[in-house]
C-alpha cells in the first residue's frame, strides 16, 4: 500500500515532507524571519568592510611618511651642546687660516641651507658638524690650494632652548644656558599655587626611536631633599607640569558652560552698547572676560 506524502508545518513557517517509502528533505524556500536574519548578517559584514576601508584610508600615504621624525627632536641638524659646540642654522661661523690670514679669513652667518661661502671653496655645508670637525673638514679641503695650513674657527650660536608647558605662568621657550636643572627651570616658569601638581612633573626628551619620559616630584626636592630625580636639561627637553584633578575638574566644567557664557556676554554686550553706546563689550574681548560673567 502507498501512501501519498503529507506536508508537517515546522517552527518557525518551514516545512518538511513526509513519506515511508523515502529519506525526509527539507524545503527550500526561505521564511520571513530567515530572510530578516539574513539581510541583518549581510549589513553587518558591510559595515565590518567599510570600516576595515576606512582604518586602511587612514594609514599614511608615502608623502606623509618621508616627512615623519626619524630620530631625535625633530630638528634636522642636533648635537649635545654642553660637550661641544656644533653648527646649526642662523649661527654665525668665523674662520681663520693663522698660517694665511689675508686669503683665508671672515665670518659667515649659516643660511637655511646649511651653507656658507668660502674663499676658494665656494659653498661649503657646515651645518651639524661640531668646532673640531669642521676644522678638520675645512683642513682637508684646503690642502688642495696650500702646502700648510691651520685653520681655527669660532661658533657663536644662534641660541639653544627647551620647553617649560602646563601649569605656569611663564610657559614656552626658554634659553637655555647650560647647567641647568629641572628644579631651577619648574620655579622659575613659576607654577600656579592653586592648580600646579607639582609632584607628577614630567621630563620628556623626545626621540622618534627611543623617547625618554622621567617623572619627578618637585615636593620631594623641596620638602624631603631628595636630589636623585633633580634631572640636569639638555637642549630641546619639554617639562611639563600637570594640573591638579580639581583643576582638571573646574576646566571641564568650564569648557561645558563656554557656549552660554559667550551667549550672555554677547547679549550683555549688545545691551551696553545699544544703552550707553559703549565700544563692543563682550564680542572684542571675549578672551579677557570669558568666565567674568559668573
């Protein structure tokens, strides 16, 4: 006897068939909650893809990484100044062949390019050597032209710096003198009494390679004596002096009210000057008064 196959409903909408002389198969045609699962799991690898589209977008391009920092500072022409002196652009390079004075003598500033003008030899770089290498340079090339010679040069520097930022009142560029220590360097930028976390000071010396950041506590100089964090500075180095969390607090709380205190000043701006015919309150000197209103 045969029977004829009876179609069974299956959760979810599917169905199967049924029949004793043969294996069970499965429909194929897909259900309304199948089809939303998979329209959900095709956006979601969309999504996956442009965003893989966009981290690749935004590597750097070739033009962009020959112009990253490869080493030191940053600056192209760099040396440890407190050993020896050394030529960087904007110094001035006096020169002097003792044995030839009257051919070989002058000063010469450093242009951008690293250059000066010689007698003899033209334009010859000098810039990033140190005092005794470039004597020794500028013997060799003039041994081409005299039998003997003793050529001195003197290096008067343009000025080297570093970097006081944070919590002071005197931040930016400071000169930097040789000798100096991140204590003498932190008080005279003076940092603020009320705002100044003077005891998570950091020294950065920056290097693409190998950067150097060294904390120091200037709470632990002045109140405890204790000098093995008292960092001597080199040329370039950037201190930098934290602000207290209540004062990050009272900066955050600041930033979210910026846009109402711009929009009182400039309403009480605009009523001085329409009622007393006042010269621009609030408008020309919102940085002055930012906050005043409170």
């Amino acid at each position: 006897m045969r029977y004829r196959p009876a179609q069974v409903p299956q959760w979810g909408g599917n169905t199967r068939s049924t029949r004793t002389d043969g294996p069970m198969t499965p429909s194929h045609v897909p259900t309304p909650i199948a089809l939303r699962r998979r329209i959900t799991i095709q956006r979601f690898a969309v999504c996956l893809a442009l965003l893989w589209v966009a981290a690749c977008s935004s590597a750097p391009d070739k033009r962009t990484l020959q112009y990253l920092n490869q080493e030191g500072f940053g600056k192209r022409y760099v040396g440890n100044a407190e050993e020896e002196e050394y030529v960087s652009i904007g110094d001035t390079v006096e020169i002097e062949d003792i044995l030839h004075p009257d051919e070989i003598s002058g000063v010469q500033t450093v242009r951008t390019d690293g250059r000066i003008l010689l007698p003899e030899l033209g334009d010859v770089s000098v810039a990033g050597y140190t005092r005794s290498e470039l004597q020794a340079v500028l013997t060799e090339r003039y041994s081409l032209y005299f039998e003997e010679t003793e050529i001195v040069v003197d290096i008067t520097s343009e000025g080297q710096s570093f970097w006081v930022l944070g919590e002071v009142r005197d931040a930016g560029r400071k000169e930097f003198k040789g000798n100096q220590t991140v204590f003498e360097a932190v008080w005279d930028a003076e940092p603020y009494r009320s705002s100044a976390n003077v005891g998570r000071c950091l020294l950065i010396r920056g290097d693409a390679r190998d950067p150097l950041i060294l904390p120091f506590n200037l709470d632990d100089l002045t109140v405890n004596g204790e000098m093995s964090t008292n960092y001597q500075i080199r040329e370039n180095d950037v201190i930098y002096v934290p602000a207290t969390l209540l004062a990050e607090l009272g900066y955050f709380v600041e930033a979210l009210l910026y846009p109402l205190t711009i929009a009182i000043q400039s309403v009480t701006g605009a009523f001085f000057q329409n009622g007393y015919g006042g010269g621009g309150y609030g408008n020309t000197n919102r940085a002055a008064n930012f906050g005043s209103v409170f």
